[in-house]
C-alpha cells in the first residue's frame, strides 16, 4: 500500500521500570502486526552502547519492508535526548511511513516528556496517541524502594493499561496484590490484564486514551549525566557504539551515570567485542551473577556453541538464543560506581582466546 500523507498514525508508549519485559511485550505486539502493515518502533535504553534493538531482532525480526527499528541510546529520550527524539521521529516517520508507531523509553524515563512531545505543535496531526500500556512486575511491589520511586508512580499513574507480568515467576499472592492494587487506581484503568513474557493482546494497543491520567512527580527526572567515551571521540549528541569496530580482544567501552533525585543515581558501563571474539559462557556468567549491587544486565553473547542474549535483573539472570551476530556487547546499570577497567579485564579474561593463552 503506498502511503502519500503521513497523519493520525496509531501511535502507542509500552512503558514500564527497568527489567520488566518491555522489549519482550514489543516483540509480542510485532508477532501479531497484521500483514501488509507497517511499524515503526523507537527504542530508547539508557544504556550506553544499545542492545535492544538486537534483542527485538531475536525473534527473526529486522528492519525490512513492514518494520522499522530505530534506537537512541546513551540517555532518556524525555530529558537528555530530548530533541534528539524530536528529529530522530520526524526521519523516522518520514522514511518508514508506517501504519503504528511504538515507542519503548526506558525503564527509567519519565513518560511525561514523551507525551509532550508526541502532542506538540510538531506531531499533533500527524500522530494519533492511543493506549499507554505499562508493565508491572509483581514482585517489584515488595520492594520499597521501586515502589517510592516517582518515576515508577507516575509510570504507572500516565498508563491506561496495566499489564501485570511475569506472572509465571511471582507468586499467586503477589500477583493477587498487584492486580487489586492496579484495579483501585483513581482514575481507574481502561484495563488490568495479566501476562507472562510480555504477551498481551494486539487489541489493547487502540483503546482511546483518557485525558485526565495526569503525572504527580512531573519533575522527577532530571538526569544529571557524565559521560565518559574511551577509545573513540565523544559525539554532540549522545550516540551508541554501533560503527565503531573494536579489535579482537580489545573492547570499546562507555560509562555514564544518571542522578535521578537527591538521594537516588544510577551507573552504567557498556562494552562492545569484535565479532570474532568468543565468550567461555560458565565464568562469564558467574562474574556477572557476582558482581555487587546490580540493577540490571543485558548483552548479546558470541560463545563456542551459540549466540545468545543474556538477560539480568538484580540476581534473577536468562539466557537465550538470538539472531543478532553483529558483535558481541554488554551493558551493565548499578546502583553504586563500580571498577570498571577492573570489570573489563574480567570480561577479556573470560574470551576463549584468552584461556587458551594462560
């Protein structure tokens, strides 16, 4: 179908804290788009060197003719890339002219600055603003200091759906708390459902949204960031380490931090291996799963037997396989500054060329 005006394109923001299963959900929804349809997805992750774009190609998916896949990394697309996301959209939608837009922010954004973006003078007649659906990990209820987070109530206080999910790894009462605590919002939801691995339904993208969902911490994240670019110059604007080529063996590496209040800072370190470089998956996984104070961890792995995408959310880790073979990359978010040239030569010393030299 050949598309001459772009306007009033279904548009949704698949929202929820970090490690809830947001990229998961997308590639749900983009197993169900209808054929002959058009997406485009913008995927924003705080991280440093990008990997959420290779974990949405991991179901077979790429950017072709139907689905267009963009993703600005290094920053929250709602405050510090801000207006990249201003120019990032408008080439995007100019290039795909797609039927849907889906917006992953991450896990730490705010939503407010997304919706005010997406309804300013720039986009309102071309995007049409549905459903906000927010993921919620029950388990995250037990824990005081996600549930004070303000960027994680006004997530959920901007969404008109709740999805409540990893059902199958939260208890039957943890899931029984989150879906009456979801049901007793003012103002309620249009809908509560609850899923596992992100499936949920392709119909709840096109609820109307409800304009009295409103943010109470409007304000709450303002990043204070530090960005540090080793082997390579620092951009303008904040970039991945996507056309960088590392050397066998040596990795290029980025570290950041974000303050999200006071009290509260998150850090992050990505690393980025020559495709030829493989992984000895057992230490590797075991430096990963010991390393302290760990919010989250995700990477596309090269090891002897398969590529993988592994997946770390405080000490709870996957792994699977993935399509990606680009290179190999990892991401590491904490909640305390880690040693960072110390956890680098970790890494390299877990590479099979490595081993074999020792």
């Amino acid at each position: 179908m050949t598309k001459t005006l772009i306007e009033n394109i279904p548009t949704n923001i698949i929202t929820g804290f970090l490690g809830v299963g947001k990229t998961s959900a997308v590639n749900a929804l983009l197993s169900q788009k209808p054929e002959g349809e058009t997406w485009a997805i913008l995927v924003n992750e705080f991280g440093q060197i990008g990997i959420d774009q290779a974990a949405i190609h991991k179901d077979g998916l790429s950017d072709s003719d139907e689905v267009a896949i963009k993703e600005l990394a290094g920053g929250c697309i709602c405050c510090t890339l801000g207006p990249a996301l201003t120019s990032t959209l408008a080439i995007l939608l100019r290039r795909s002219k797609p039927d849907r837009l889906i917006i992953e922010p991450t896990g730490i954004g705010h939503p407010s600055g997304i919706i005010d973006t997406l309804q300013s003078d720039t986009f309102k007649d071309v995007l049409d603003l549905r459903s906000i659906i927010c993921l919620l990990d029950p388990r995250s209820l037990d824990n005081n200091d996600v549930i004070a987070n303000p960027i994680f109530q006004d997530q959920i206080n901007l969404a008109d759906v709740i999805a409540i999910n990893k059902t199958d790894l939260a208890t039957t009462e943890q899931v029984n708390v989150a879906e009456q605590r979801a049901n007793s919002l003012f103002p309620p939801k249009q809908k509560v459902v609850k899923s596992h691995n992100g499936q949920i339904d392709l119909e709840l993208l096109d609820l109307v949204r409800k304009d009295e969902l409103s943010a109470v911490f409007p304000d709450a994240h303002s990043h204070n960031r530090e960005d540090n670019l080793q082997a390579s110059s620092t951009p303008s604007t904040p970039q991945p380490l996507f056309e960088l080529q590392p050397k066998p063996g040596v990795p290029l590496y980025k570290e950041g931090q974000a303050k999200q209040s006071e009290s509260v800072s998150l850090y992050t370190c990505g690393w980025v291996f020559n495709n030829s470089d493989t992984f000895e998956l057992d230490p590797l996984i075991e430096l990963l799963q010991n390393l302290p104070n760990i919010q989250r961890i995700k990477g596309v792995i090269k090891t002897e037997q398969d590529w993988l995408f592994y997946n770390q959310v405080l000490n709870e880790s996957t792994c699977s396989p993935i399509a990606y073979r680009r290179d190999s990359r990892l991401e590491i978010i904490s909640t305390q500054a880690l040693p960072w040239q110390t956890i680098k030569q970790q890494l390299i010393n877990c590479l099979h060329q490595a081993k074999q030299k020792t």
